[in-house]
C-alpha cells in the first residue's frame, strides 16, 4: 500500500513537472485545516443554521437582520483563521512555474493571504461588503467593527460580496474559471465535493480538453471514478506538502 502510495504521489509530481501548466480548483475541504469547518457535513454550518432559511438572497431580502446571526458568526471564524500548508504550497508551485492560478469555491481569502497572485474567486469573498441600494462597496472588516448588521452611508444593511444561494456566479468569474479548465493541461482539485452546481462541472470541462486531473481528497467524490486521474486520498495539507517534496527533488 506504502508502495502504491508512493507511486501515485511521484506520477502526479511527474505530470505536474513535465507539463507545467496547471490550475488549481479548491473547495471547502482545503480551509479545514485552518480551522475553517465544511458547510456540510456534522459539524458544518448548515446543521446550525438551514441554508434555505439563512443563506438564500431571498431570505437576505426579506430579512438582512436575521442572515446577519449567521454571517457574522462566519465571519467571525473566518477572521480566525491562517493559511495552512495546502495554501502555502499552491502558492510556492506558482512562483516555482508549475501552478498558474487558483479557482477558489472559498470566500476566506487564505488564498491571497498565503501569496497566491492569479486567484479567481468563484463564490465572490467575505471581506467586501456590497449595498445592494446605491452599490457602494467596502471593507468589511472596518464595517463590521462599527456595528452588527453593518449599514451602508445610504442607511442599508449591507451584505457580504458573496453568492448565496439563488444568485448567479459573478459573469467575469465564470468565464475566467470556465477558461483556465478549458486551456490547463493539469488540473489539481482540492477538497471540493463536487456537488455544487456550477462549479462542479469545471473539471468536466479540463477532462474534455484533454488535461490530467489531480484530485486530493481524502474521500471519493463523484469526479473520483468518473473524470479523476490519480486520487490522492490524503488531506490536503499532507497532500500538497508531499508533491511539493517531490517537485522540488524532480526540478
């Protein structure tokens, strides 16, 4: 098994090293290491708070003040939180040369944080707000220190520039995301579960045109026997850390 394992971490290295030209598609599972819980799953958010009730823009709509219980609770772990080695580690293949960008499911900006330059945020990020009046944006931070829910200038209750359920993904983002899968020649997916619509289909897209996917997942996930290459069944952190071993031996 040892053997196997070994195998399978040096032919993902190889490929990473030979083609040069790989994205990164990162799900919740990448932040979990740095304190962050899934949304799904027994301690995820959504068994606190019903997504349909909480998470939805109708429901930020209708009520902003009670989305707020939940938002500022995330946001509260979210200030927490530090880029872990899987975030370290895409960052140093970036300015190694093999990695070109992230496409990032997470609002956490650990990303950016762990110095990753060519990030595109699918979901949007949780420290801008937005005032869905008169669209002025600001820090969210600064905002959230004045007072909970934080109030635009205009007097409206601001909200976090990300997607809840029920709005589109940002248009710019999607056709940023739609081609890097369609022009990588490897694509690294990292503790997604590749349920969440349309996000899910991004590796689809990189398989059509011929890319090698990667996934690191310590679970099988529907891409695992359908779309993946090689499965690194290892938590993110262990997994990125490993090939970035083997990387820097192969260079």
């Amino acid at each position: 098994m040892a053997d196997r394992r070994e195998k399978i971490f040096r032919e993902a290295a190889d490929t990473l090293a030979s083609r040069r030209n790989a994205v990164a598609l990162t799900g919740a599972g990448i932040s979990v290491e740095s304190g962050i819980p899934a949304f799904r799953g027994t301690q995820g958010m959504w068994e606190k708070y019903d997504p349909m009730e909480y998470a939805t823009i109708g429901a930020f709509l209708s009520d902003p003040e009670k989305v707020w219980a939940m938002l500022s609770e995330m946001v509260d772990v979210l200030s927490r939180a530090v880029p872990n080695p899987a975030h370290s580690g895409l960052a140093e293949m970036e300015r190694m040369g093999v990695l070109r960008s992230v496409i990032t499911q997470n609002v956490d900006g650990l990303h950016q944080a762990a110095g990753s330059q060519r990030v595109i945020e699918f979901h949007g990020n949780a420290w801008e707000l937005i005032c869905l009046s008169c669209w002025n944006r600001y820090p969210s931070r600064e905002k959230i220190r004045e007072g909970i829910p934080p109030r635009c200038e205009c007097g409206t209750i601001l909200k976090p520039n990300l997607v809840l359920f029920g709005e589109p993904i940002p248009w710019s983002a999607q056709e940023e995301a739609e081609s890097e899968a369609q022009s990588c020649s490897v694509l690294l997916v990292i503790g997604t579960s590749a349920e969440v619509s349309p996000a899910c289909h991004i590796p689809r897209l990189s398989k059509g045109k011929g890319a090698v996917i990667v996934e690191i997942n310590p679970e099988e996930t529907p891409l695992t026997r359908s779309v993946t290459d090689l499965h690194l069944r290892e938590k993110a952190g262990d997994a990125v850390t490993l090939l970035l071993s083997s990387l820097r031996e192969i260079s």
